[in-house]
C-alpha cells in the first residue's frame, strides 16, 4: 500500500509518480528520517513527493489520504495552522473545544512537525490533523461535524546494549567517536558523582556499560535503565550496579557498598580546575600572595551550581571580593560555600533546606574575578579545609541479609562487562 505525502511546495498528481514507477526512470529511493521514527521514500522528479509503505500511523489508515508534513512556524498556533488548511472557522472553533480537553495547546512548540491528512480527491478536504509534541506523544483531531481530539503515546521499546570506549579527550567526546548517545556522558557523570572526579578524567580511562537504548516506531528516542557499568580510572577498575533496595534503585559496587556518598565530588557536572587550594597564591587582581582556601571550577556564565549534600542555607548575600555567594550547611562538621554567582534560583533563601544535586545558583563572574568560574569552599569544624581531599563515607550499602540476593543478582552483569576488559 503506498500512501502519497506532498509538501507545499507544489502538487503532482499521483499518475505522475505511477508513471515514474513504472518506467523506471529512477531505480533507487533515498530513505529519510522524520521525527517520529517512520521511514519514508523519497521517489520521482520533485523529492518533495514521497510515500510509506506502512498501512497505519497514529491510526490513521495511511493509503486513503494524502498526507502533509510540516514544521510549526513562529507565532504559529493551532487556529492558524487549521486556518491554513482551508478549515474554516466554525470548524476550527470546535475542532479548538475538543483539543483543550485532551491538551494544553498552549504548549504546541514551533519547530515541532504537524501532519494533516486530506481526501485525494479535487476537494481535497482535511480529515486529520495531527501535533507530533514529542517522539512518545501526539495531538490527533479527526475533522468532521463534531470534531474529536484525542491525546495518543507511543510505546516504547527498550533494546538491551553493550557498549564501550576509551577517553581521548572529554567523556562528551568520547561518547560520539564510540557511536554512543552523548547522554550517555551525563547519565555516568550522575552515577559516578560520588567516586569519581569528572573534571580530572585522563587520556586512557575506560568504561563498559550496559543499559537500555529506548525507541519509538525504530527512532532511537534516548537512553533509558543503566544496569551495569564498568569505569577504570587511573588504573583503577570501577563497578556500578542498579539494585532496588528498600523500594528504591540505586548504584553499588561489587562488595555492596552504595555509591551514593554524603557528598558530590564536585558542585559542577563539566568544567576544569582553575586554581586549587593554597596557603599561598598570587591573587589575580590584588597582584599579593595570601592564602586561597578554595577549589576554582573554570566555567561559562550561567552553568548551574549544586549543593553537594543536604544541608541548610546559612548565609546568602554580597560581599566585593566573593561577590554574590551562598553557605551551605551540611551537618554539625561540614559546611560548604559558593562564590561568584551571577544568580540564585527562585526560592532560594537563607533557613531553606536544600537536597544533595539541588541548583542552588549559576556561575558568573561577580566580585574579585578575571572571568566566570567558582570559588568553591569548604570547612570542616569550622576549619578551611581543601575539598578535593574529602572522602565521605557511602550511605545505604546493601543490608547484610540482602548480600546473597544481591550478589547472585549481579553475577551475570559483572561477567559481561568483564568480557570487555
């Protein structure tokens, strides 16, 4: 079953495409990828003509229409679109009613696709108009006398994966030259946050993961569950294992111990040391030496900032050398500050109480600075202390009556990602 679809570009009657076909003028099709998945052919002398060999999408029975895809414009929304279709206006105002009890059309973005789906005869009339919001979901109305809206998802489908690279550069990088979901980078980052020190990783590391890869009608959408994951940095072999414990996943190495940490390995998630801590360093403004008691993070202006630990906002304000800053205290011995904000998030206040990878402000350059960085700062019994020297104990490690399960569970994972070392 062929179902034609024309842009407005122009209209070729469907003989013209059977007579193409049918001479052979053209012996290949280019395939293409439109944004929900399906693969569609272009053939014939204007490409703008293309057609599927499927028989349904979005239900829609694909052969009886002729089908129109375009890209939301700017200050386009959904009584313009239809509009734009020859809907005329009693028609639209009811086909609006019944869209705004599934959908906040509101939300219709611009660069977004829309499809409509009209009769192949001279009339032309449009049928179907459909709003591809996102890969899973979509807006369907059916045109009629009383026009029916219906908010549709498309399932999901996880494909179990295997794969592996070596850092040359940045893990971002990295991902990309392995043909990896450069996701991927963040999603490690997030597991590893707690044991490894992202900003430092070296030429060399290595990781194996196996996770799911999720897709919608064979369109690679994302990433979905990491189940394993095997990171050697510096010459140190890192496992991450997802188990549920206590109605809630999380990440354990080998011997049960949660990766999870009391604290972040660092505020940020991508940047470089600019400076590190020192009981003597030549101020870059002020041209003296003194004292740095504080981890520089390099980074662009607006990159967000997070509280390495549940704590409390104890101080929150001004001052010329840090500009604006935050405290932050965790427990009875450790207390954390941020230097250099350029803004806070909203609600953010002195007494609130703030989670452990919560934005707590945005980098910039305000006070004492050549550039936008962090000035990041730590105290152990109200003592400077050099951050990057912290270590701090997991929490949470898998329940001594938990260990067999837990152990037997991991077993054919560790197996797999060792197959790759």
């Amino acid at each position: 079953m062929l179902a034609f679809v024309q842009t407005r570009k122009g209209t070729i009657i469907s003989a013209i495409l059977l007579i193409i076909i049918l001479t052979g003028v053209f012996k290949s099709s280019k395939s293409l990828k439109i944004s929900d998945g399906i693969n569609i052919y272009a053939v014939g002398i204007d490409q703008n003509i293309i057609y599927t060999d499927i028989e349904k999408e979005f239900d829609i029975t694909v052969d009886s229409f002729l089908i129109n895809q375009n890209k939301i414009k700017r200050n386009e929304n959904l009584a313009k679109l239809l509009y734009g279709c020859g809907v005329e206006t009693p028609m639209v105002d009811n086909a609006i009613k019944a869209a705004l009890n599934v959908f906040d059309i509101r939300k219709i973005k611009a660069g977004n696709h829309y499809r409509t789906y009209s009769t192949k005869d001279t009339s032309g009339t449009l049928q179907y108009f459909v709003y591809i919001h996102s890969p899973t979901e979509y807006l369907k109305i059916k045109l009629s006398d009383n026009p029916v809206a219906e908010l549709g998802k498309k399932e999901i489908v996880n494909v179990r994966k295997e794969s592996n690279g070596t850092v040359s550069s940045s893990l971002w990088e990295t991902m990309i030259e392995s043909n990896i979901d450069p996701m991927m980078a963040i999603r490690l980052s997030e597991i590893y946050a707690w044991t490894i020190d992202f900003f430092g990783l070296e030429k060399g590391d290595r990781f194996t993961v196996i996770y799911d890869e999720q897709y919608v009608d064979s369109l690679a959408i994302g990433i979905g569950d990491i189940h394993a994951v095997s990171f050697t940095h510096r010459g140190e072999q890192l496992y991450a294992f997802c188990y549920e414990q206590d109605s809630v996943k999380n990440y354990f190495d080998e011997n049960g111990k949660n990766l999870r940490r009391q604290f972040l390995k660092a505020p940020l998630r991508f940047s470089r040391i600019s400076s590190g801590y020192s009981n003597s360093r030549m101020h870059p403004i002020l041209k003296i030496r003194r004292p740095h008691r504080g981890v520089d993070y390099a980074a662009p202006k607006g990159t967000p900032i997070y509280s390495i630990g549940d704590g409390t906002v104890i101080a929150k304000g001004y001052t010329k050398s840090a500009g604006y800053y935050i405290k932050v205290r965790h427990n009875s011995v450790y207390t954390t500050g941020y230097n250099h904000i350029s803004k806070y998030p909203k609600g953010i206040a002195v007494g609130q109480r703030v989670k452990q990878g919560q934005v707590i402000g945005y980098v910039g350059a305000t006070g004492y600075a050549t550039g936008p960085h962090l000035d990041f700062r730590m105290w152990k019994n109200n003592q400077p202390i050099d951050p990057l020297t912290v270590k701090a104990p997991p929490v949470n490690p898998i329940h001594e009556s938990e260990m067999d399960k837990y152990q037997a569970s991991i077993e054919k994972w560790q197996k797999s990602l060792d197959s790759f070392n």
